[in-house]
C-alpha cells in the first residue's frame, strides 16, 4: 500500500485502507478505522501519543506494538485528518466507500464511522460533553444516534439523498466538535497536534 500521507483521502484510499487492515488481522473496517482516527484527533492526540491510543486500534491482536506498516497507516491517515481540520475551510470529508457501491455497505461504512468517531473522541475521558459548548455538544449526540442508522426502504434515489445529507451533516459536526474543543480549552494538547503538523 502506498504511504497513505501521500493520498488524498478520495474513494481510492477506502480499498487499500480496507485491505491493509485485513492483512494486518485488525478487526475494524476501513470507515471505523478513519472515524476512530479523527475522534482522536478531535480528542487533542496525534502521532507522538500513539503509543497510549494505539492500543484502540490494536487491541485484539494480544500486541504491544502495532507493526511498521500499520504505524505509518496509522500516522499517515491521522496527519490528513489534522491538516483538514486544521484548514478551518470544511475540506474534512469522511472516508467511504466509493458512490458506486452498494447503497447498504454505505450507510453500514456511515454507521460505523460514527461509533470509532465516538470511541475516539472518549479516549481516556478527556472530553466531557457536557463541557462543550451546546451546538457542538447537540452534534456529537447526534454523531451518536446516526451510529444506530440501518438502510432504509423506498425509492433508492430518496435514500441517496439521505445518505448524501447525513455524510455533509457528518462533516458540518466534525469540524464544529474539532473546534470547541480546541477553542474551549478541554483539551491542551492541540497545541502540540497544530504545532507537529506542516
């Protein structure tokens, strides 16, 4: 797999993510993968504290040490994530898969993108939801329940539709939660994520 830093995180990142995973015995597919990676980082962790989040990506191997290769997937996918929520300009977009895939394999990627954005962002209980401020506290509930979203029935163009608005609404949330945070003071450590990213 080529070194994801220098991917965009277009469609063509979701297969090869989605296969190193496989080959390395991790358990969480691609979408949760890049949901719990950006929770981290909404979380205020980056790549010089993976050895105390690592263990949530890791953890059903029986390992201590992810190996090289999921390292730099890991550092890789996390330093995307940062620069576009840094650019303050709504770039971030969620990792799915492609638009011509199966409607139902979608909104089970958009679902479980959601529930590793919440592990992430729960990490150690650094953030208190309560404490963010209440547009961003109304959008990580929201984050939540769309976890539990299944496909739906009906017109397949209504349900496009749907999930169209959910990802946008899912990105909208993302950047608001990145920034109470950092704003807020809730967690300190987004400093140092902005000052190690170019």
């Amino acid at each position: 797999m080529e070194d994801p830093i220098h991917l965009d995180l277009g469609r063509e990142l979701y297969p090869r993510l989605q296969e190193l995973l496989e080959t390395q015995g991790i358990l969480l597919g691609a979408a949760e993968f890049h949901g719990c990676l950006t929770g981290l980082t909404c979380n205020g962790q980056d790549e010089y504290s993976m050895v105390r989040w690592q263990r949530m990506i890791v953890s059903e191997l029986g390992q201590e040490q992810p190996s090289e290769t999921l390292q730099d997937a890991m550092t890789g996918v996390m330093a995307l994530i940062q620069r576009d929520l840094q650019s303050g300009s709504f770039e971030f977009q969620i990792l799915l898969p492609a638009e011509t895939s199966d409607l139902v394999d979608r909104t089970q990627a958009l679902a479980e993108w959601c529930t590793g954005f919440c592990t992430g962002l729960a990490f150690d209980a650094l953030i208190e939801p309560d404490a963010l401020e209440p547009d961003a506290g109304e959008a990580l509930a929201d984050i939540g329940r769309i976890a539990g979203v299944e496909p739906g029935h009906g017109d397949p163009e209504d349900q496009e539709k749907d999930l169209f608005e959910l990802e946008e609404y899912l990105r909208i949330s993302t950047q608001l939660i990145y920034e109470a945070v950092k704003t807020s003071g809730l967690n300190s450590t987004h400093q140092r994520v902005e000052s190690s990213v170019p």
